[in-house]
C-alpha cells in the first residue's frame, strides 16, 4: 500500500497543519507497517505556477502518475487569505487531468480515482465553520473538498481552527485535530481491512 505524504505551509517547525498530517502518516504507519511513504514539502520544494507548456502535457505529468499511484494522499494545508497555499493549488493544478483523474461521460464529469483516500489536515487561524459568521470566508476545505470529490477519492478533512485566537485556544484546537487523526487513521485501517 502507497501513500504520498504532501505539506505546504510555509509556517516549519510552527505549523499546526504539518504535525496533524505528520500525526495522521504516524498512525497509518503504527497499524500498518509495510505502508510505502512518499513526503514531499511543497513549501521547500515549490512546484511553478501553470504555464500553456505545462497545461498541455498534464497527462504525461509526474505529479498525476504519483498522485494514481498513492492508496492514500495526506496533505498539510495551511489557511492564507482564505483559501490554500499556492504551492498547494500549483499541485492540485497538475492532478486534475481530463482522462486519467476524471474523464466526460454522458452526464458529465466522472471521476476515475474512486477507491483513493484523501485526508487533508487543514489550519486556520479564525473559526470558519458552519455557523460561523466568517464561514462564507472559507475557500481552502470546499475548494479541496471538491477538487477531490470531483476526480472520485473519499476525502476526509482534519481541521484546526481558531488558532490564532490566543495560546490556549491553538493547544485545544491542535489537541481536538490530533485526536481527529488518530480516530481517522483507524477508521481507515478497519476500512481497509474489510
């Protein structure tokens, strides 16, 4: 079993969003010991903004090949100006291909990753969830919600949030997102068990 292991906030050692999915790969590692991991920082390690040349040869791309081959994907993601990084939007640029993650059928798009588990470790520094007077602000789970649903893998999302509100209120909403992610990664093994 593969799973690619991606973290884009540009926060290091700070990021509340890098040890929920640090914590997550940990887990599946501890239930599974023979899963293969592959960690790329897209923060350290960028990936360019699309450009025509690279929108063009997308099916032939590394990123996609990496992102089918992966069994589960858990990716880090910080919460700027509302929305993801963009080095993470330059990589979800590259996965959504016409044909290898999604084709057009006759009622429209049909995902063809269906069987991938996505889980996504989300932080954001104000409370943004359902309810919240800031909820319309919030752009980074429903864009990722729906680009994953969209080519057909189970998404899950880990969210901290509120972690700008103090000390006490980052060290609650880590402890709740790390609880989170040991409860998803058993689920998941259980799942696959199945």
């Amino acid at each position: 079993m593969k799973l690619l292991h991606l973290d884009s906030s540009i926060m290091g050692n700070g990021s509340a969003s890098r040890a929920i999915s640090a914590a997550v790969v940990e887990h599946l590692r501890e239930t599974n010991p023979i899963l293969e991991v592959t960690y790329r920082d897209l923060a350290a390690e960028p990936i360019p903004h699309m450009t025509l040349d690279a929108f063009l040869a997308l099916d032939k791309g590394e990123d996609v090949q990496q992102f089918l081959d992966a069994d589960i994907v858990v990716i880090g993601a910080g919460f700027y100006n509302f929305s993801i990084p963009s080095q993470l939007k330059a990589w979800v640029d590259r996965i959504a291909v016409k044909d290898k993650t999604f084709a057009y059928g006759e009622n429209g798009p049909v995902g063809l990753a269906v069987g991938k588990r996505v889980i996504v470790a989300l932080a954001r520094g104000n409370v943004y969830g359902e309810g919240s007077p800031y909820a319309g602000y919030e752009h980074a789970e429903t864009l990722l919600r729906s680009i994953f649903g969209f080519v057909g893998a189970d998404v899950e999302v880990i969210v901290a949030e509120g972690l700008g509100r103090g000390d006490e209120a980052r060290r609650t909403a880590i402890d709740g997102a790390l609880a989170q992610a040991r409860r998803t990664s058993q689920s998941f093994v259980t799942a696959a068990s199945l």
